[in-house]
C-alpha cells in the first residue's frame, strides 16, 4: 500500500527510517527529546511534503502524507507523532488563516526549514488572551499536551479572551515569556515532548491571529479536527503493522515450540498461525477503511470554500469509523502479539511491550466511546458528526 514509491520524499523517507529503528528501543527507554533524530527529519526535506508547490513545498495530497505518518509510526510513533503534528500545524494556518499568512508561514518553512510544535489545545482553557490596545493581545497562562514543542521553531498557540472567544496565534517558539518544559514522562509515546508550555505576557501581534476566516468558520475550515482524527487512525494502524512485523520476526527466529505441539517450529503451529490470521484481518479491515476516508477527505479538501455541510459530514463518519477500526487493531494487535513470541520475548532489552504502550496512550487522545456513539447516532437517526475540535 505505499503511495511513496518513485517519489522526491522516496529516498530520504527510507534513509531516516532505517537510522531511526537503529535506536527505537533505546530511546523509547530513555524518553525525553529525541534531537538528533528531529535533526534528519529537518535535512531531509519531509517537512515540506504537504506544502503547495507554488510556495516551495512538495505539494503532496493528504493521503500521501499521512501514508509516511503510518510508515514511520511502523518504526517510531512518536517520531510519526511529531512529523504529523507539524503538518497539522501547517493544515490550521491554510484553514485558518489569510492568503498573506498562508503565504508567509508555508514559505518560510521550506525557506528556513521549520519545524512547528503545537501549543494549541482548545480543551486547555488555563491561557488567557489579553488586548494589548494595539489589536493584538498578549498570552499568559500555562498550556498542556504541547507535542513538538520543545525544539520547535515556530508554535500555534492557542487562548481564549475575557469574552470566552478561542483565539489561535502563531509565534516563533524562543519569543521572550516562552518556556517549554521538559516534563512529558508517560508510560507510552516517549518523544513527542507532549509537555508544558508556559506564556508569560507573550505579545501576538494582529497579523499573528488567525482570524480571518479563523477557526472552523466554514465547513472547509472544520476539515481541521478530521485531520487530525486521521492522523490518529494512521498512528494508530502503523503501531498495529510494526507489532506485527517485530512479532513475526520474533515467531520465525524461534526454532523450539510448545512441548504439547506437533509443529516442528513455532511457525508450522496452527494456534501460532491462527492468530496471525486475526492479525492479518484486523489490520487489513482496518487499513482498507482508513484508505477510503482518506479518499474522501483529499476529495473534500479539493472542494476547499465550496465544501457542503452534508459533503463534511460524509467524511467525518468515514474518519470516525477508520479510527475505531485503526485503534481497535492495533491495541488488539500490540497486546497478543505476545501470544505468538512467548516468554522469551519479553525481555526489557528488546521492549517489545512499546508498541502496546504507545497505542494504549495515544487511544486516549479522545474517548473511543464517543467516536462510536457518534456511527451509533448516523447509523440508527442519520445524524452526521457535530464539528469540533474533535469530530
């Protein structure tokens, strides 16, 4: 399923994925920031894939981009985590904001290589905007789950003023009253440094704001959060398809099976091989459906202003839908791999036990229930999916 073959991104996609599985292990065990490894993502040229053509970038179509989130979620998801977050960065300053901010921010990325971080978690209501008087207005407050932030060049920001009004500002990460805190420490998703960022009377000037048209101010703009669920689903099914992988290559490297089995090896074994054919079924479902909304989504993205509610709401169910398959799978997946790589294969060296951690974290990023309860409501009233920045 690779949309990446005899592509400019081809080469360098695989020279950075095979250094990063080099050291996966070693680094989820470490945790903090992986700045070497963020380093080749910014020489390699992959953070200009979704950029429009016309302003430098690849011009590649979501799905292709999200197709290497999945290829390097295989190896390192939160790596995968990084790479598509600033991409999403990217997504909100075109839905967002004007031509003119389009134009800038997208070409000084390619000109200076940024890579964007994330401080804009509309849940987080502990930043406040203030007016400055001048238009603009100045964030203070502290911001949770700031994936990327640290060794960000640039940040989207997020706040809310007196009013109770979500404003989004994009601000280069070193400005003064800027401190990103190196305190993200969870079991699973050891990398994407999703920590604390800190504003203290941080100036964002007017032409800072993504306000015109601002946020999901149009179905096309509210494209944003179905993005963002799509970046879930492919994270979620390329952690399924990299346990998958490391457990066969832990069953075939095996040569003594069960004492109670007639098998010669492990992998003539007909429970081994029958639950490499729950495997298979699970993750190929999910990928078919994962496909398919991302289909539609390239599609939807094309129709840009002229974008329906009704044609929005068709995507929506079919990224919710791809993203309870994706996220059923790969928990599913990463947890009985175990089953088929016995005891041996727990050793902490090896820390095989990742991929169930990584996906067991990012899953709740947003509760799978309302994802499901969202179908539920399609299914029996014909209800589509209310926009937000979760739907």
């Amino acid at each position: 399923m690779s949309r990446t073959q005899d592509a400019p991104w081809t080469e360098p996609l695989e020279a950075v994925l095979r250094e990063w599985a080099q050291t996966a292990a070693a680094r989820d065990k470490a945790g903090g920031t992986a700045f070497h490894e963020r380093r080749l993502l910014r020489e390699s040229g992959l953070l200009r894939m979704s950029v429009p053509a016309e302003l430098g970038g690849d011009g590649a179509p979501w799905s292709t981009t999200l197709d290497v989130v999945r290829r390097m979620a295989q190896v390192d998801s939160s790596l995968a985590h990084l790479f598509a977050f600033h991409h999403l960065q990217l997504a909100t300053i075109r839905l967002f904001g004007s031509a003119t901010q389009i134009r800038h921010w997208l070409g000084e990325t390619v000109a200076q290589g940024w890579f964007w971080g994330n401080a804009l978690n509309p849940l987080d209501r502990g930043t406040r905007a203030l007016p400055d008087g001048a238009g603009g207005y100045v964030f203070d407050g502290r911001k949770s789950f700031c994936s990327g932030a640290r060794d960000s060049d640039q940040l989207l920001a997020s706040a809310f003023d007196g009013d109770g009004r979500l404003l989004i500002g994009a601000t280069p990460t070193n400005r003064a009253g800027i401190t990103v805190l190196d305190d993200w420490d969870n079991m699973g998703q050891r990398q994407t440094d999703s920590g604390t960022v800190i504003f203290e009377r941080v100036p964002v000037a007017v032409d800072e704001l993504l306000l015109h048209p601002g946020p999901l101010s149009s179905p096309f703009a509210t494209l944003r959060p179905l993005l963002a669920q799509s970046i879930l689903c492919h994270i979620y099914l390329g952690i399924g398809e990299g346990a998958l992988q490391a457990a066969r290559d832990a069953t075939l490297a095996q040569t003594r099976p069960w004492i109670a089995s007639q098998a010669e090896r492990p992998a003539e074994d007909p429970y081994v091989i029958a639950h490499y054919g729950d495997f298979w079924v699970a993750l190929e479902g999910a990928r078919l459906l994962v496909e398919r909304a991302m289909q539609a989504f390239d599609r939807a993205w094309q129709r840009g202003l002229a974008l329906t509610e009704s044609e929005r709401g068709e995507v929506a169910v079919a990224v919710a839908t791809s993203k309870v398959a994706a996220a059923r799978a790969g928990l599913d997946v990463a947890n009985r791999m175990f089953e088929v790589t016995g005891a041996r294969s727990t050793t902490a060296a090896l820390r095989l036990d990742r991929f169930w951690r990584n996906v067991r974290v990012h899953t709740l990023h947003d509760p799978l229930d309302y994802k499901v309860r969202e179908l539920g409501d399609w299914a029996l009233n014909g209800r589509i999916p209310k926009p937000s920045f979760y739907s």
